[in-house]
C-alpha cells in the first residue's frame, strides 16, 4: 500500500461518519489528493471549498448558535470532534495493520 492507497482509503472509510451524508459536506468534503509536502507525501483538503467551513465548525464548536429569519437560537453539537475521532481510529488501525503503535510526537 502506498500514500495514495493510504489516502483513498481514509476517503471511503471516513463516509459513515460524516455528519450529513446527503450533501457537499459528503460528496466534496474531502477535495482532492496532492503532494503537499513533496513527492513523499500526501493529503487532501478538508472543507476547504466554499460553503463546506461549516464541516470545520461541526468538528470543532459544541455549541452552534443560529440567526435564522429573525429567529435565534442554539443547540448541542452531537457531532464535535467527528474528524478527530475517525482519524485517531484509522490511525490505530494502520499501526496495528502494520504491527506498530501510535506515539504523540512533533510533526515535521
């Protein structure tokens, strides 16, 4: 398996977890796989297009606050930290593919 396999994967498995499988935030969430760092490197822009910032703020806001014709509000995100928990699990699944274990580290 290469990055780009590696990548793909990520993309297909992540689908179940995404907060609203109907609509952008599903079909172009992800956008698509470059070399960021280099040849030896891989990834893919998440919610980065217009109108999908929203997927950001499901993953990181626990509170969402709304200002809808005049009517106001707020509720519960039941969908905070969404990316976060799919990526701390594909990781943990990677390692233990690999024989291998996650350590909290410094990125390049």
């Amino acid at each position: 398996m290469n990055l780009v396999d590696l990548a793909n994967a990520y993309r297909t498995q992540f689908y179940p977890y995404i907060p609203y499988r109907t609509g952008r935030l599903a079909t172009t969430g992800m956008g698509d796989i470059y070399s960021p760092l280099g040849e030896k490197s891989v990834g893919f822009d998440f919610c980065n297009r217009s109108g999908l910032q929203y997927g950001i703020m499901l993953n990181e806001i626990s509170v969402m606050h709304y200002d809808l014709n005049g009517r106001r509000g707020s509720y519960i995100n039941r969908h905070l930290g969404y990316f976060d928990r799919f990526f701390d699990l594909f990781a943990t699944q990677q390692a233990m593919l690999l024989n291998g274990e996650l350590k909290e580290g410094d990125m390049l």
